[in-house]
C-alpha cells in the first residue's frame, strides 16, 4: 500500500503575471471610471457656480450694451427727422420726397454658451397718441383764432431685458424721452424755444415746431434686425405773428409722458429768465400737460412763430423690406415734373366704396387733398415707386386708382400706366364739389418688377380750373 501523499503545484512566473496583469486593467477601468464620475462631477460643480455667480452678471452687462444700441437707433431716427425737417423748412430741399432707412438691432443680450437666448424687443409705430395744441390769444384781436391741432403720432421702442432693467425709448414731436414705465425724462429736446430781444428787453419770441409722423399703427416684436423707412414730405409755416403782441399763448401736448415734457418746458421758461406764476403757468395731468406764456407789463410775447413738419415713417420686415406683394394697395413714392404734394395723395375717405366702377363717388369727404391750379400751369407730372426692387408673386393684373374732384372744362387730359396709354377720360361736372373715382386695370404680362409701374398724368392748363386729387395708389392681383 502506497503511502499517503499529497502534491502541490507551483504557479509559474507567468501565470502569476498575468493574474496581476488581470487585477491591474480591473482596477485600472475601475479607477477611470470614478475619476470621470469625479471629473463630470467637477465640471457640473463649476459650470453651476459660473452660471449661479456670473452668468447673471454677464448678461446683465450684455443686456446693458443691448441698450444702449437700441438708443443709437432711436437717436438715429431723431437726427434724420431733424436733419429732412430743417430741409424742407430751408426749402433746399426737392419737391420729390427723400427716405432714409435706419436700422433697429431690438434683439440680443446673449451670453454665448451659458446663456445664447436674446431678449425679444418691441418697435411701434402711433400706437401711442400725441397731440399737441397751440391757442394764441392776439392783443386788440376782436376774435380769438381757431386752435391749432397737431396729431403727432410717435415711434416707441422697448428692450424686451430680462436681467438688465427694461426701458422704453419714445420718440414724439421731435423729443427723444426715456422711461420705465413709472416715470420718464426727455433726453433729447424738441424744436421749442424761448428767445429774449436784445434790444428790447422783456420782449420774447416762441419757436415752434410741430412733427406730425404718418404710417399706420404697427408693432413689431423680434430678436433680430427691423428696419425704420423714414421720409419726409413738407414742412410748412402754419402761424407768425409778425411783430403782433399776443397776450396768451396756451399749448397743451396729450401724453403718456407728460412728466417729461413738464419738467422740460418747466426749465426752458425758466432758463430765459421768466417767473411762474407771473409769466408763465404750467400744469401736470395724468395724460397731459399745460404751458401758458402770460404777457405783462415786464414780459411780452412779441412773437409766435409756427411751423410743421409732415414726415412718413414705416416699419419693413426686413425680409419683405424690397417685396411688393399682391392684393394690397401702395401709394407712390415719388414724382417728377410738375410739383406735387405726395403727402397728400396718401389716405382717403374710409367710408367711401373703393369697389365701385369708375364714377361719382357718393358723399365723400377729405380734409387733406392736393389741388393744383391749371391757370396758366398744366399738369405734368409721373409717379413711381422708388424702394420696391421685386414681387412677392408675379402678378397677372395691375389696377391704377385716383379720387379726384374736377373744376376744369378742358378734354385735354392724357394718362398713361405702365408704359400703356389708358382712358384719358376725367369724367364728371365742374362744379367744384364732387368727388370722383377713376379706375383703369390692365394685364401685367409686361411687367417684370416695381420699377414698370408708373403713372403718366396730363391735364392741360385753363384759366380759372383746378383739380383735386386726394389719393391716388396702384393695386397688385394674381387674377
């Protein structure tokens, strides 16, 4: 019988390498994988810190600089404002109207990475009312003069902020105003001004000018770039004194601001040396304010003089700011020949029936219409459009449309539209009180862009006629 034995097998070297070599990798992936799950954990821990202590204050500075470029814009639509009202009322200016187009950034405020979302801006345009009254009360005057009502309509603009605090930049009647909408102050000023005689001491002249903004109301809100057109259309005298004492002048501005224009008139009597309560009154409501000039025995208004400025302004999708679209009425943009108020040629009455056939237009009304007189001065002039560079879609029919009040006998009236000559018929009587629609429609196969539609007006001269024309526009259809 054997003995009993028992045998032992030694691990080789190389199986006890590769029994380490086994542990090292399953430690090694082990020891990977905690140090991402700390690293991630680090990286989490200093992006919560940086967006919790920084990014508030990085967007907070980039909502800030944000503001001040939405400033720059409304500062931008002010000094173009100025700059074609001053124009006009030089007369170095064309009787064709001039535009210009700024820009509105009203988006952004972006902190790249942590925080890319920009704030939503808002641009309207006379959405908010401003009118402003001018009531001057003449010395040995047995009648006391209508009033004169300015509807200065307004663009405002607000940043949208969200970290930064949010303002409101208003632009009305030429001021430029800043508010919170709490409280506002005027930043840029209007054309008011108080001025003494040096040679007659106590006698003062007030300058006025009135800025009446066209375009319908509309509000934009974006994040991105909007473009302003501005154009200015005339700027005409509307009152002077000439040297004729007045004993009152009231002016009254209807406002959502009227804290600003109260301080604002407030320190422009009293810059030019004038006593409230003695020379001056002025009085804060809470939608207007109230300035009255006293004359008296050391002060006197010796002069008023007034004037207006009539500036268009529209806001341009920007990527429909060269597209003409269809089924939709546009005004012309400019003329050329005889000398024509485009201003004027821009609204009509909106209780009239612009469906109708041509003919008489049954009690219409219009208190802003062009008239020309033929005596000696035919009527040449052709309307176009300036801005538009193409069509939305091509359209098939072009429609040209005038409201025109004849006080002329003459037949030797021509039109043409879109290089076509059309009825140069201008029916109706010659009493002068009547108002009337011509409407002309003719295919569009011809034309190719915006540039094709003009509007070739004649009427020949006779003494002693005129003609009214209060709107005259070019309708674009797809049938």
């Amino acid at each position: 019988m054997l003995p009993n034995t028992s045998v032992t097998r030694k691990e080789t070297k190389d199986e006890k390498a590769g029994l380490f070599s086994r542990f090292s990798k399953s430690e090694s992936a082990a020891a990977t994988a905690i140090l991402a799950i700390v690293l991630l954990g680090f990286a989490f821990t200093v992006i919560s810190v940086v967006k919790l202590g920084y990014v508030p204050e990085w967007k907070n500075d980039a909502e800030h600089d944000n503001t001040y470029k939405i400033w720059d814009g409304m500062e931008g639509v002010k000094v173009r404002i100025d700059i074609l009202s001053s124009l006009m009322e030089s007369g170095n200016y064309s009787p064709n109207s001039v535009s210009s187009t700024v820009p509105f950034n009203i988006g952004g405020g972006e902190v790249l990475v942590f925080e890319p979302s920009k704030s939503n801006g808002g641009l309207e345009l006379n959405t908010e009312r401003c009118v402003m009254t001018i009531k001057p009360y003449v010395i040995n005057q047995t009648e006391d003069p209508y009033p004169y009502i300015f509807e200065c309509g307004g663009i405002s603009c607000s940043s949208g902020n969200r970290q930064y605090p949010n303002q409101i930049f208003r632009y009305e009647n030429g001021a430029l105003i800043l508010a919170d909408g709490k409280s506002s102050i005027m930043k840029q000023s209007p054309v008011f001004t108080i001025e003494v005689n040096e040679t007659k001491n106590g006698n003062y002249t007030v300058t006025i000018r009135a800025v009446e903004l066209l375009g319908e109301p509309k509000s934009v809100s974006s994040n991105s770039i909007i473009p302003l057109r501005i154009t200015g259309w005339k700027a005409t005298p509307i009152h002077d004194s000439n040297n004729a004492s007045i004993k009152t002048l009231d002016l009254k501005i209807a406002t959502k601001y009227p804290d600003a224009w109260f301080v604002y008139l407030n320190e422009t009597a009293q810059d030019k040396g004038l006593e409230y309560g003695r020379d001056y009154t002025i009085r804060l409501y809470p939608s207007s304010v109230c300035f009255s000039f006293l004359s008296n025995d050391n002060k006197t208004l010796e002069r008023l003089y007034v004037s207006e400025a009539i500036i268009s302004a529209e806001i341009i999708p920007f990527r429909y700011q060269n597209v003409m679209k269809l089924d939709k009425w546009y005004c012309f943009e400019t003329v050329s020949g005889t000398n024509v108020d485009l201003s004027k040629l821009r609204d009509y009455d909106l209780n009239s029936n612009l469906a109708q056939d041509t003919g008489k237009l049954s009690g219409y009304s219009s208190n802003n219409s062009f008239t020309h007189n033929l005596k000696d001065n035919p009527l040449y002039s052709t309307f176009e459009f300036s801005s538009f560079t193409e069509f939305e879609f091509q359209p098939s029919s072009a429609t040209i449309l005038m409201i025109y009040r004849p006080k002329f006998n003459s037949d030797s009236s021509y039109v043409t539209f879109a290089g076509k000559a059309l009825d140069p018929t201008l029916t109706g009587s010659n009493n002068g009180n009547d108002w009337y629609l011509y409407k002309q429609t003719i295919s569009a196969a011809s034309i190719n862009d915006p540039s094709d539609l003009d509007f070739y007006l004649k009427i020949g001269a006779e003494n002693g006629r005129k003609i009214d024309i209060d709107y005259l526009a070019v309708y674009l259809s797809s049938t």
